[in-house]
C-alpha cells in the first residue's frame, strides 16, 4: 500500500486526509487507533504518530490523550468567548466560590433527559444538588444529572470545593468540550426560594445547558437557577464597517457579571 521513495507518514497523512475530505470519517468521528493504523500499514506506532502529528498542525484533528484522535469540526479555535464552570466565573469575578451539596444519589431517568443524554429509556443516573456560594452567599442553586458512566467518578466530598468540570478533566482526562445553554425565567418555588433566601415566586434567572465531550458524547445535563439580583450577563458582538446588512456578527464576549 505506501510506494517507495516517500515518506512513510507522509503516505499515511495523505491517506487519512484523503478518507476525511471524502467524508468516510465525519467531523468529531474518532479514528482508528495508533495500533490499528499501525497494524493496518504494518509501520511502527512512532511511524503513525508522525502522521497524526502532521494533521493536528493542520487542525484536520484533534487528540486527547486517552480517548484517542478525532476529526475536527472545522470551527476555527478561540479564547474571546470561553466555556467556563461556576468557580472560574466566581474567582474571575473577585468571589471565593463553595458548594453545599444537597442531594447526591442515584435515580431512574426521566423520558426527557434519557433523549438529552442518549440512554437508554428506564437508565439510571447520578443526580447532584448544589447550593452554589460566593463568599459564603447563596448565588444559584444547581440541579445535575450525569449518566453513571460518568457519575460514578464523582463523589461528594470532592464537589463542595472543586466542580465537575474540574474533577473530570483534571482526574480522568475526559475534557468538556462544548455546552450548550437556553437562557429563561423562573419562578422560584418553596424549595427555591429557601435555598437562595429570596420571596417565594421571585424571578430567577434559569440556565439549561447540555455539556458534552469527545465524541459528541452528552456528558450531564444540568439547570442552574441564578438569583436575578446577584448576576447578570453581558454580551459584547462586533461589527466590522465593511460588514453587509444581515451578515453575521462575531460574538467577542458573553460571560456573567456578579453584583454585590
């Protein structure tokens, strides 16, 4: 299969490019592994990784150590708008964060977050209720479900100081790669309303998000109640002059400011 005269990862990182310009490996599909393709070309596993290291400088993948390399999506990388969790955003904003963990316990899905987390119907997740503090204040109150896969890397000591994000990355090297979030109000109930010291039915400001990992793969699903008059969000979009009427605008910022 690879010809005389050229490299032999250099063949190789042709091939691979080949196979993903021709769509057999879609964006955020993992490909073979290094013994696989090593196997495959019969060349040693430094050989393959030659090759991988040659597409990564070309961001046509991506590799994260113990999961294996990925097909990127295409998405240029950037720091403007960051994927924070809720103990940068407190330090970021001059507050010392903590937890008081509420509930820490196993429970069958509902059919809504089953669709969400792609189980199976009747599955078993880990729930996790927060109390999310600043400086010793209540800030918001979370509500967490991961599938057990997941959960149990968890435990309940470790979540009134560090977060989820931390723990599974840190620990376990499995990065959270992409959240999507919907932004809507909601009134608080007797529970709520306790937690964050606020009247009942007071405003809170709800976040959903889905965070997700290599793969595409749902990692937990999670509402976060704010308290409407500790935070609000701030958005900042450019617009170039020679930008045409409709076209899109680039979000530079969108991140939570805190209020006293």
């Amino acid at each position: 299969m690879l010809k005389e005269g050229i490299p032999r990862h250099s063949q190789i990182s042709q091939w691979l490019r080949k196979q993903i310009d021709e769509g057999t490996f879609k964006p955020e599909e993992k490909l073979p592994s290094e013994n696989e393709l090593a196997k495959k070309f019969d060349v040693s596993r430094v050989t393959i990784r030659r090759a991988l290291q040659s597409l990564e400088s070309d961001s046509i993948i991506y590799r994260c150590q113990g999961l294996g390399s990925f097909v990127s999506d295409g998405r240029a990388a950037h720091n403007l708008v960051k994927l924070t969790d809720f103990n940068e955003d407190m330090s970021r904003a001059g507050l010392i964060p903590s937890s008081v963990v509420k509930y820490f316990g196993t429970t069958e899905a509902p059919d809504w977050l089953t669709e969400l987390l792609h189980i199976d119907k009747g599955s078993t997740v880990l729930r996790i209720d927060r109390l999310r503090l600043g400086d010793g204040n209540p800030i918001a109150y979370d509500i967490t479900w991961l599938p057990v896969f997941y959960g149990q890397l968890l435990n309940k000591q470790q979540l009134t100081q560090a977060t989820i994000y931390s723990i599974l990355e840190k620990d376990y090297n499995i990065p959270v790669i992409k959240g999507c979030y919907r932004m809507s109000a909601e009134a608080a109930d007797e529970q709520l309303s306790a937690e964050l010291h606020v009247d009942l039915n007071t405003p809170l400001f709800l976040i959903d998000r889905l965070s997700y990992t290599i793969g595409h793969k749902p990692l937990y699903y999670q509402k976060r109640f704010y308290r409407n008059d500790k935070v609000l969000y701030e958005m900042t979009l450019e617009r170039s002059p020679d930008d045409k009427e409709g076209s899109d605008m680039p979000l530079k910022d969108f991140a939570p400011v805190f209020k006293s």
